[in-house]
C-alpha cells in the first residue's frame, strides 16, 4: 500500500530511441507491490513524441493535459483532454503533442508475464 503524490515521484527522460522531449514517472509498479498493471504518467513537452514502436501487451491511456495524435498502422487519431486511448499488443503506435503546451497522460500497462 501506498499513498502519494506524483510530484514526488522521480522523473525520468525517455531513452528509447526515437523518442523526443518524453518524459515518464512510475506512479504504481511492482516495486509498490503492485500484482498485475504498472501505472506510469507521461509528459511530452511541445513537439515531442514517444518512439514509433510495437510491443506484446496492450497500453490503456487516459489524456490528463494537452493535445496530440495518436499514430496507429500508419493512421493518425487526434485526441486532447479527457479522451481515452486504447492500443491492442503488436501494433505499431507513437505518441505525438501536437499543442503548444505540456501533453500528459497517464498509461497503464500489465507486467510481464513470468
């Protein structure tokens, strides 16, 4: 158990390649003894962008702040507050801040299976 605000939780640059301006915090993961979803809040500054990337589980997201599009199998979907983003596994997908302000959001993820 744990209850906390995310402005205390360590950012973290987005290092994988292809990403721009990314940023992420682990709100909730299995360092918190979270079972089963990992919780992560993501902020991409003006022009910034996730990798263009696939990968084999789903990622939920709820838009938190901002404005952007979502690139999914060479289509672009826009999307800005309150709107909710679903990516089944093995798409190919991109987060991109098409605002001029911060894009933030939160992304929930299941862990690895052992």
């Amino acid at each position: 158990m744990r209850v906390s605000s995310s402005l205390d939780i360590k950012v973290e640059q987005v290092k994988m390649e292809g990403a721009k301006g990314a940023t992420v915090r682990w709100l909730i993961s299995q360092v918190d003894g979270a079972p089963n979803f990992a919780m992560r809040m993501f902020e991409l500054e003006p022009e910034g962008y996730s990798p263009l990337h696939t990968h084999p589980y789903e990622h939920e997201a709820y838009i938190l702040e901002g404005e952007g599009v979502l690139v999914y199998e060479g289509k672009e979907y826009k999307f800005k507050k309150d709107y909710c983003v679903f990516v089944p596994p093995d798409k190919l997908h991109q987060f991109k801040n098409t605002g001029t302000t911060s894009l933030k959001f939160l992304c929930l993820i299941p862990h690895p299976k052992p």
